[in-house]
C-alpha cells in the first residue's frame, strides 16, 4: 500500500469554490477511478491550502486511476465550469509516501472517534468534572 500527500493552494478568494468542487463533484470521481480518500484537511494557519490523503495497492494502480481520473469526461466538465472566471488552484505539490518499516499502523477502528457522548456522559461525579 502506498499512499499520497497532495497540497493544494487555492488562488485568492477561490478557497470556497475549490471546497465546493471537491464536495459535490471530486469525492466521487475519485470513487469511481480507485482513488481511496484516507483524510482531507484545511490548514487553519493558511485557509487557502488543502491537504489531503489518498491511497492506492501499488504505484501502477496509483498511475492508472490518476491516468483515468485526468481524462473522465466528467471531471474535464467539472474542472472547465469550476474554472469559466479563471483556474482554482494556485499551487499543487504531491508527495508519494512508503511507510517505514518500524511503525505500526493504529487499527482504523481504534482510530475512529466517536460521533456521539457516550450514554453515561454527564453522569460522573462532580469532582471528576
């Protein structure tokens, strides 16, 4: 498995529609070429970059999908609409990454944080609060 590191800056006052792009249309575009989101971020320190995660079995699945995904016709629609006032991105970089061999991975489902307080939530003593 490797994964890969992509850094988007969006061009000034674009931010939002580049957001937008990767919500409504992107996500599953990738979906549809192989493309496995892992995580997606903004930077707080600088709200026009975005950073996100993907990953893929091997290098010759990641050429493939980015091969395929660059040439749906879908995405060229998306992309030139997105794009008819001027481009969204600024800068991209992306950084293929292998993972060492001394890390252990934390299990994905230790990895999820929970969505809701747990039942007894607000019942522990006082002094604990």
């Amino acid at each position: 498995m490797i994964h890969e590191l992509r850094e988007y800056t969006a061009t000034p006052g674009s931010a939002a529609a580049l957001h937008r792009r990767f919500a409504d249309h992107t996500f599953t575009l990738f979906a549809r070429h192989g493309i496995e989101m892992v995580d997606f971020w903004s930077d707080r320190a600088e709200p026009d970059r975005i950073v996100y995660l993907v990953r893929f079995p091997d290098e010759d699945a990641r050429a493939r999908a980015w091969r395929a995904f660059g040439q749906d016709p879908e995405w060229l629609e998306v992309k030139a609409a997105s794009e008819a006032h001027g481009p969204l991105v600024a800068t991209m970089t992306s950084r293929v990454l292998d993972r060492v061999p001394y890390w252990e991975p934390v299990p994905e489902a230790a990895a999820v944080l929970p969505t809701e307080a747990p039942a007894s939530a607000g019942t522990e003593p006082a002094e604990a609060r």
